[in-house]
C-alpha cells in the first residue's frame, strides 16, 4: 500500500515534482533520476542483500550438484535394476511354470501306469473269481468270463490302450480237452460283437464260427502249430471282439518268449515288450478300424511307437504264490497316455519315452495333443539341465532287473525325459522389461528437463527478490535511521511470526484435523472463530441405523459407517465440501467455508444427491458382507442455507464447530424428512431456483411445524436416479398356498433370474458358510481332496424325527492337531469348484422357499445370522484372554468352539429349517390330510419335510465334490447329520413330546449334581458335557428362529407384522379356522412370558454366552413392555395394511375383542403358535 500511495502522489504533484528538479539543476543534481525511482538501489545495498543471502546461495549451489548427480545415478540404476529384475522374474516364470507342467505331466502319466496295472489286476481277478465260482462248473484252463466284454472295454479306456486278451495256461495233456472246451464255447465270439455292436458286421465269416488247433503268428499271417509243446497260451477272449475267427487258439507264448519266461519267474510283474508291431492288432482290428482309432489323435498313425504287455492271472484271486492260470494281454500306443496332459495354449514341452532295449522316441507336447516327432531323442540340448526324468517302471520285483533283458521280446523298462523347448520360452519372454527400462528413463529424462527448468525459473525469481529486497531496504533507509529501521524490522518479523503461527495451526486444522489443545494456544491471542454469512449445511441421518445395529457385531457397524463415510469424504473433496463432524449415524457438512463461494447451496445440493447415490449402492454392495438388511438402510438428508459461525473451540479435544440458527434448523429439516430424500428449506430453494435449477425442485405439499419456528415451506431436491415406485400387491389366491410335496422331489428349479435381494442375500449365505468352511480347512493337519466318493453320502431315516439323539458327540480335543495347525484362516484358499458348488446349492435352496411374509428366505437369512452371532459369543470374555490354552477355552464351551464343523451344521440347519413352508401349521396340514402328513406320523410334518428335501439336495451327485471338501471322514458326515437333524427338529417348539423330551435332557444336563458312580466318572464327564453341547446347540437354533423378539422394537415389530400377514392370509384362503386379530394382541404377552423370556433365562443359564444373554434378555422385556403400550394400536395397524393388500373375509374384518392393558393372561404354550387352540 505504501509503494501505491507514494506512486499516486508522485503521478499527481507533477508540478511540484518540476519546481523542486529545477532547483536541483542548479545545484548539480539531474532530476531525471527522481522522475524514474524516487528511491533509487545503490549498489552497495545490492551487494548487503546478497552478501546476507550469500551463505544461503551456496548452499543451494551446493545442493543443485549433489541433487544433479543423485538424479543421474539414481535414473541409471533404477533403470538398470528394474530391467534386470524383470528379466530375471521372467526367467523365474518360466522355470516355474515348467516345474508345475512338468510335475502334472509327471503325476498324470505314472498314475495312468498304475491305472492300467490296477485295471488288469481287478480283471485278472475278475477271471479267478469266476473260475472258483458255482456258475463255473470247471477249473482252469476251461474259464470263459461271461462279462469280458462288459469290463474289457472300461480298462482300455481307463488306461489308453488298443486291445487286450485273456489267455488260460494249457499243459500239454491238456490240449485235446482244450480244443473240445473251445469248440463248445465259441459262441462267445458272436456274444460279444452283438453286444458290443450289436451286428456281426466286424465278424468276418459271420456265425459261420470255426476254433483253429493251436496255432501260431507269422509275418505272413496265422498257421498251424506242428510242434508238440509242453504248454500253451492260446489266445481266447479278446477285447475289441476278434474280427476274424483265425485269432482264435494263437498260442501267445511262441509270439513273446523271453517275456512269458520273466513273467513265470516274477509272477507278480506287468511286463512290456520292446517298441515292436503287435502280432494281436490285425485280430482285434480290422485295418481301417486301427486307422479310425488313430485318427482320433492328432499326428498320429498305426505306424507310431506301439509296445506289447503281459500279466499274470492267478489261480487264486490276489494269491501270487498259487501260480500263474492265465496271462493278460495288449498293446498300447505310447502317444495316447500323453494326450489332454496340459491346457490349451501350453506347448513346446517335450517327452522323450526311453527303455532299457535302446530305443528311444521324442514327442512334443501342444496343449492337449501329443505330436510323434521321431525315434531318437530329439530335445534341444540347451535345457539339459531342467530334464525331468520319471520312471514308468510297473515292476516292484526286487529282481525285475537281473531278469529283465535286452533283446526281441524281453522285458523293458520304460522311463519318461521331459524338456521345455525354445517354443515354451518363449511364451514366458516378453518385451515388457524394455518397455519398463524405456519409461523409467524417460520418466527420469522429463524430470531432469523439468528440474532444469525450475532451477533457471528459481534463480530468476531470486533475482528479482533481491533486487526487491534492496529496493525495499532503500525505502525503509530513506525514511528511518539505522536503529530505527532496524527495530521496525525486528517487530514486523515479531508480528509475520505470530500470524504465521495462528494461520498455519488453523490450516493444519482444517486439512488434517489435528487437535488444537490449550497448550498449544495462549489464552491471550485472538479466538480462532469467523462470521460466514454465505453457507449451506446438509445434515444426513441413516434411516433404520439404530434398529440394523442392534443385531450386528461392533465391528460391523464400524465397518458400516466407515465406507460410507469414507465414500462420503472423497466426494465432498471433489466437490469442495467441507465435512465438519459424525455425531453417531449423522453426518453434517458444509459448503462456504473456509473459501466463500457464490454456489454453496448448488453445490451442496449436488453433493447431496452423489451421497444419496453413493449410499444406495455401498448398503447393496455391503449385503454380502454384513448381511440381511443392510441393502434397506437409506440415507435422509436435510439441507438449510444462511449465515454460520465456525471456528475452533480452543482447549482438549478442540475442533471446527459450526453454530448459530441455521445449523439448528438443518438438524429439524433433515429429521422432519424421508428416506432416500432431499430435504431442503425455502432459502435454499431460492439460492438453485437463482443457480437456474429450479426443476430440481418439488414443493413439499404439507408444511412441517418446527419448534421455534412455526410452519415452514420446504421443497424436495430431486436425486440423481430418482424413479417412481411404488409397492403393488394383490390379494393372493389359493394358488399362492399349494400343498408340499406329495411325491419325489425335484431340484430343476430355476436358479436364474432371482431378484436383486435375493441374490444378495444368497451372497451373503455363501459368504457366511464360506467363512465357516475356511476354518474347517484350517482346522485340519492335511488338506482335503477333491473326489466324488461315494462313501460321501448318508441317508436320513424315513421318519426324520425318529433320528433325534439325545447326546451328540463333538469330537474330544485334540492337542496334537492343536499345535500342528499352521494355516491361518484368511489364508485359507477354498478351490472355485468347491465355492460354486456351495453357491449352487445356496441359490437352489432359496428357490425351495415359498413366497411367504414371514416363512421365505429372507426369514431364514435372518435366522442364520442370528446363529452366527451367538456361535461367536460363546466365550466369555471376562474369563478367558489370549494366554488361556485352548484345552480350556474347548472345556468352557463344551466343544463347540473347537469344532467348525458343528458351527457349519448349525448355519446350515438355519437356512434349511423352514424349506418348501407353506405358510400354514402342523396342525392344519394334518388336519388337510397331505399324504407326508401321514408318512411323518403327524408330528413335526413341516420341519421333517425340510429337513428331508434339503438333505436329498445335498446328498446329489452334484454337490459330491462340496462333501468330500466338507467331511474329512465318514464320521465327520454322520455328526452332520446328527447336528442337522437335531437343530431342525427342534425349530418345532408345538410338539409336546420333543418339548418335554428337551425340558427332561436340560434338566439332566444343568441341575443334576455330580455323578456317583467313580467307576464311570470318565465316560459319565463325556457324556454330560456332550449333552450340555447338544441342548446348547438346539437352544441357539430355537432363539434364532426368534430373534426377532430379542431385538430392537423395530425389528421385532417389522418381523412380528409378517407372521400376522401370513396367518391372516392362511385364514382368507380357508387354512386357519380363527382370524389372527382375535387374538394376536394378547398371545404376545403369553409368548413373551412362557417362551421367550424363559428361553433367554436359559441362554443366561447356560454361562457360555456371557453378556450377550443379558442383551437378549433385556430386548425381550423392553419388546413386551413396548408391546404393552403399543400392542393395541400396532395390532390395528396391521389390520389396516393386510385390509388394503389383501381384503377382507366375507366382505368384512373382524377383529378380536382385545382384553384391556395390563390384563393378566395365563395362557399355554399352544396359544402363540398354533391357531387351534381357543384363547
């Protein structure tokens, strides 16, 4: 300001300024420099400015080399070592990668070896089996196996190879009855062709059969045995069937020699001949049908390396040492056991098949195809050094090698040399460490330009400030003396510093939040506060919080409220919002401050409508990890524009505060507001009606009264994806209620098009079991298979209920597995195949519920979030801390906690309980006369119906991956079963046998006193605390199923209105003889008395939930005290709603006479839950 006043001076005395150079003239002084500078820089204040900046200046110099060279050394290594780095991680790749194909290649192959060992064990077995058999009338050699044909095929199929052939032992003495044998029984040869093709088209001759004597193979073809042996191995059942009647009686110890001598001296070998043309194939085959069968491969032919096997039958099934009866025979192609080995898209790997007769060929291996390249090794030999040799070796004969020789039909022994090649290389080399090099250096190029050009701008910048600094130190000389000029300047750095202090502690406030304490403040200064007479506030409280919260964990309602307000603070910072406080689920905002701004109320109204927006789609996104109702919160905000004061509260925990009446009347604009609404006052109205916005706006059709204020005029501001909606429903017809199954069940069910909620909250369930089942793995020493084992599956009884056991037995603890367990259980991987199977028969599940008000999915949704929470409260926390062993904790619990499998069951039996509901009782099902009404022997027909569906969904043959995963033993499925059918059964809380069954087992389980007899003490300890686990376990599933009652009002009140829905409808459609409103107002009082508050009483007595039964005690007799005073009006409430949706019976509704408030009502337990039963 000063510079600008003496400008205006010195511009507006011009006059003046030329009477005084006039006189300056005459004394010598040019006037031209007062016109240019009155206050011209001398250069000795020049030279004091630099030297006082001097020392500065050469740091900076300094700094500028060393930050130059750091720069270049800094780009050339980055550069350097990234580029190394990748190369060397692709490098690893490869090899890895190698590694992981060879080993599949490795394990495939040798378990296709053993593959064919087994299948010629099990059908040499087969042989001998028969031949002891009653169906056989004579011994070896005269055995025709009847179902050759049936098994034969399987084995060649399992174990890839062409053809096989069963020879019997015939001694010398014996040929004669031999040739007769076979001439009697030839029929065999016509039996198998029509069952294999079911003509005789492949049978040259036809039915004209015809048995040779015995004969032999030449390269010519078949001829008589002239010769007298002493034994022969004709040839007899062949698979495929011979298509020709001379195969028939080869003797097949004159084709191998060498090999039949090894195979009687091992007896227990199979044996392989050298890579040779099979003598069996023209036989088995016709010459186009071996070359069908090899065109199936690719690059294949019948001239393809084929080798000869032998194995031994005995004469006893599995007796090695009662001799050889028989020998099995065939050919295998060594390119089939190599096909669909790797993934499309892998190639280049080469198998190189060696044996100990000196022959060797080369295959290269291209995803699921096997190409011959040759006899020879052919592998490159740069990668000699990854070779992965694998032995096929069938032979565990301590003496195979000293028999096996080299030769024309001796034993080979077959090893198997895998390679990469240069192909596979290079699907692992990339030009992605170049690219990576090339941008890193011109990323470090750009900035040495840019810091080039910073530095020069810098040093221009000083200059100037030094001239300016010498300019101004002129000034201040011109008009003080030294020492006053001196102490001007001390004060005006005293000043800048305090200035500097306060502003930079509120800058730091205001971006980071940082706490203002007393201390850091002296109580002298200036309060930090402001006047901002232009700014809009937004209020937005999430509608419902208080009643979802009630029933999460903490950790989830933090885990809640901090992605939505996380959400909420990036766009209030891509908006220029300023965020001010969270008090619980409000979040208040402002706009306007600490930068004014002329928009604040469009800006505000934008940020709104992006938060409601961005709420919408958290709570939905959210479902699946907090569960059911979470995708129903919404978000109602209030929005208020006009002056404000803010500043900062100076003491302990200060912070920006924002006060005055229009943050007061925000607050009641927002709770006077809607769900999914924007609320805002006429002021701000005005403000986006001047912003040209105003079809943004809907008028509030009725003022609000607000305390203080009178009836205010507020409007709507229209959200992003504003639609209209409304909820449409009819009256349901008898159709909506069909009768449960009468037949076998169906599990076709579409799993497609299932509406939004329902797919999250099917995440959710899978979520939820996911969980469960990562700690099942991680509880394990091994990790569990994938198989579809038969032995997978167990069948409940035919009346489910009969299957109830009093005493379930967890496993005891183990100890050992207790220290062996090593996996986390976030780390835990389940495979996709097994999380695709659960998500199936999750989704599958939810298509068995009915679309009932209270029975559907969504309750059993609820009921299984309600088990989780109370399977992670057993433990008390004033009792056991993280040094407490796990002996203990497994003692406290009585197993439960120890065991996830039990927690799995339990989360299973609450998705299941309530499968294929009808929405009507056991009574008036057995009253109706279903068929299962009667097959379930009237008792519990509901929940046996459930149970009995959903466990023959889990027991099919889809979900046999999902059980082998699941239930490590036999054992571990059996207590499965057991859990689930206690947890379901006892979700019938109207039968009275199973009430007084479960009353009697608690009783005995906590209020009988120490055992007498010290003789059973061990087994008697077990067993009761087996016991206590099983009533514990059934309680958790029966409070579950009625959580609700032991919830917030809200919820209770929400799930309370369904169950009266679905009652009232069962009575429009003629399934409930008395109309629900009759007697629904005091039955809750019986229902809270003697159930609820007593089952809570229990969960309380059982001293494994901790402070969590007191939680669900106090929900349950605040909801009765509620429903005291709030019954009566509720109860007509839901009248009302089920008139206007569903109509009424006979043209009218008519509701009970309630018994006046406070009223005592003694009523038994069949009151609440079953119609029938007068009240």
């Amino acid at each position: 300001m000063k510079s600008k006043a003496t400008t205006s001076v010195v511009s507006g005395d011009d006059d003046d300024l030329e009477s005084i150079g006039s006189n300056f003239d005459e004394m010598g002084t040019s006037t031209t420099a007062i016109r240019e500078d009155p206050f011209p820089v001398k250069r000795d204040e020049i030279k004091e400015v630099q030297k006082m900046a001097k020392k500065d200046t050469r740091s900076v110099q300094l700094w500028r080399l060393v930050a130059t060279g750091a720069l270049l050394v800094t780009a050339f290594v980055v550069t350097y070592s990234t580029y190394t780095l990748l190369k060397k991680e692709e490098k690893n790749n490869f090899e890895t990668a190698f590694q992981q194909f060879s080993r599949a290649l490795s394990e495939t192959s040798v378990k296709q070896m053993q593959e064919l060992r087994d299948g010629l064990d099990q059908l040499g077995n087969f042989i001998s089996v028969w031949a002891h058999s009653d169906k056989n009338k004579e011994f070896f050699p005269f055995v025709t196996l009847p179902t050759f044909e049936t098994i034969a095929p399987g084995i060649i199929k399992q174990a890839h190879i062409e053809t096989i052939a069963y020879s019997p032992f015939v001694r010398a003495d014996q040929k004669e009855a031999w040739l007769d044998y076979a001439n009697k029984n030839k029929g065999w040869v016509i039996e198998s062709h029509m069952q294999q093709m079911g003509s005789l088209q492949r049978l040259k001759g036809g039915e004209n059969t015809y048995v040779n004597d015995m004969t032999l193979l030449t390269p010519e073809g078949v001829i008589p045995d002239p010769e007298p042996r002493e034994y022969y191995f004709p040839a007899w059942s062949y698979s495929p069937p011979p298509v020709t009647h001379g195969g028939i009686n080869v003797n097949v110890e004159l084709v191998f020699p060498q090999l039949m001598a090894a195979m009687f001296e091992l007896q227990n070998e199979t044996l392989f001949t050298e890579v040779r043309r099979h003598p069996g194939i023209p036989i088995a085959f016709s010459p186009q049908e071996h070359a069908r069968y090899h065109s199936k491969l690719k690059n294949s032919n019948v001239s393809n390396p084929h080798s000869f096997f032998l194995h031994p039958v005995y004469a006893k099934p599995g007796n090695k040492s009662s001799g050889v009866a028989a020998t099995i025979s065939g050919a295998m192609a060594w390119d089939a056991p190599l096909l669909n080995l790797l993934p499309t898209g892998v190639e280049g790997i080469h198998v190189v098949i060696k044996n100990t007769c000196n022959q060797t060929y080369t295959y290269n291996i291209v995803g699921g195809d096997a190409f011959y390249l040759g006899p020879g090794d052919h592998h490159e030999t740069d990668f000699d050094e990854m070779e992965v040799e694998i032995s096929l070796d069938l032979s565990t004969h301590p003496h195979f090698r000293e028999v096996a020789k080299s030769g024309p039909g001796g034993p080979c022994h077959y090893s198997m040399h895998i390679y990469p090649s240069t192909t596979f290389q290079e699907l692992y080399d990339t030009n992605t460490p170049e690219i990576f090099a090339a941008v890193i250096a011109a990323t470090f190029a750009l900035v040495a330009v840019s810091f080039f050009i910073y530095d020069m701008m810098q040093q221009r910048r000083n200059t100037n400030l030094i001239h300016q600094a010498a300019q101004s130190n002129s000034i201040v000389t011109s008009l003080f003396p030294d020492h006053m000029r001196d102490r001007l300047m001390n004060q005006a750095k005293q000043k800048q510093s305090v200035e500097q202090k306060i502003k930079s502690k509120a800058a730091v406030f205001l971006n980071d939040g940082t706490d203002l304490t007393a201390k850091s403040i002296d109580i002298n200064d200036a309060p930090l506060a402001d006047l901002y007479l232009e700014t809009t506030v937004l209020y937005a409280d999430i509608s419902g919080f208080t009643a979802w919260s009630s029933v999460r964990e903490p950790s989830q309602v933090f885990i809640l409220l901090e992605t939505l307000y996380g959400s909420f603070d990036l766009i209030a910072q891509r908006r220029r919002v300023f965020k001010v406080e969270t008090v619980g689920d409000c979040y208040v905002a402002v706009c306007g401050l600490p930068d004014p701004r002329k928009d604040h109320a469009l800006a505000m109204a934008k940020f709104g409508q992006d938060i409601l927006q961005r709420m919408n789609v958290l709570t939905k996104e959210l479902e699946v990890l907090l569960g059911p109702d979470t995708g129903d919160l919404k978000l109602r905000i209030g929005i208020h524009s006009g002056p404000v004061t803010a500043g900062v509260l100076r003491g302990e925990r200060a912070r920006f505060q924002l006060f005055g009446d229009t943050v007061n009347t925000c607050g009641r604009i927002e709770s006077s507001g809607i769900p999914s609404r924007i609320h805002c006052s006429k002021e701000t109205a005005e403000l986006i009606k001047i912003a040209g916005k105003e079809h943004w706006l809907e008028k509030r059709l009725e003022p609000i009264e607000l305390k203080g204020k009178g009836c205010l005029e507020t409007y709507w501001i229209a959200g992003r994806n504003d639609r209209a909606g409304s909820d449409h429903s009819n009256v349901l017809s008898n159709e909506k209620f069909v009768p449960m199954v009468q037949g076998p069940v169906s599990y076709d069910k579409s799993i497609h098009g299932l509406d939004e909620k329902t797919s999250r909250l099917i995440d959710w369930n899978v979520e939820s079991l996911l969980r469960i089942l990562r700690q099942i793995v991680a509880s394990r020493t091994s990790q569990p298979t994938l198989t579809k084992s038969s032995a997978r599956q167990h069948h409940l009884e035919e009346v489910p209920l009969e299957a109830v056991k009093e005493i379930i037995h967890l496993p005891a603890f183990d100890s050992k597995r207790c220290r062996e367990k090593q996996v986390e259980t976030k780390a835990v991987e389940i495979p996709d195949e097994i999380v695709m199977q659960l998500h199936h028969l999750v989704s599958v599940i939810s298509t068995l519920y009915n679309d009932n008000p209270f029975h559907n999915f969504e309750h059993a949704s609820h009921v299984v979030m309600s088990v989780a929470k109370l399977m992670s409260r057993i433990i008390a926390p004033n009792q056991f801390g993280p040094r407490e062993s796990a002996a203990e904790l497994h003692d406290h619990t009585y197993g439960i906690t120890s065991d996830p499998l039990t927690q799995f069951a339990c989360a299973f039996s609450a998705l299941i309980h309530d499968v294929d509901h009808v929405g009507v009782s056991n009574a008036q099902l057995v009253k109706e006369g279903v068929s299962i009404a009667a097959k379930y022997k009237e008792r519990s027909v509901a929940e046996q119906n459930s149970l009995e569906i959903a466990w023959k969904l889990l027991m099919g043959d889809e979900y046999a991956e999902l059980r082998s995963f699941l239930f490590e033993t036999k054992a571990d499925l059996s207590r499965f079963q057991d859990l689930v059918v206690n947890s379901v059964m006892a979700t019938d809380i109207v039968d009275k046998d199973l009430k007084a069954l479960r009353n009697r087992r608690w009783d005995k389980a906590f209020k009988t006193g120490e055992f007498a007899s010290s003789g059973q003490l061990e087994e008697n300890a077990r067993d009761s605390v087996n016991r206590k686990a099983t009533i514990i376990i059934e309680h958790i599933i029966q409070a579950s199923d009625i959580s609700h009652t032991m919830q917030h009002w809200h919820v209770y009140k929400k799930w309370n209105q369904k169950l009266f829905e679905e009652l009232y409808v069962a009575y429009l459609n003629g399934r409930m003889e008395k109309n629900p409103a009759d007697f629904w107002y005091n039955g809750e009082f019986g229902f809270f008395d003697f159930y609820i508050i007593p089952l809570t009483q229990k969960l309380k007595d059982c001293g494994v939930f901790g402070v969590s039964s007191d939680e669900f005690l106090n929900y349950a007799r605040t909801n009765r005290e509620e429903w005291a005073l709030k019954g009566e009006s509720v109860v007509a409430e839901f009248i009302e709603e089920c008139k206007s949706k569903y109509g009424v019976k006979g043209g009218q509704v008519e509701i009970g006479h309630l018994l006046p408030r406070g009223s005592s009502v003694t009523l038994p337990i069949e009151t609440f839950v079953n119609e029938d039963i007068e009240v």
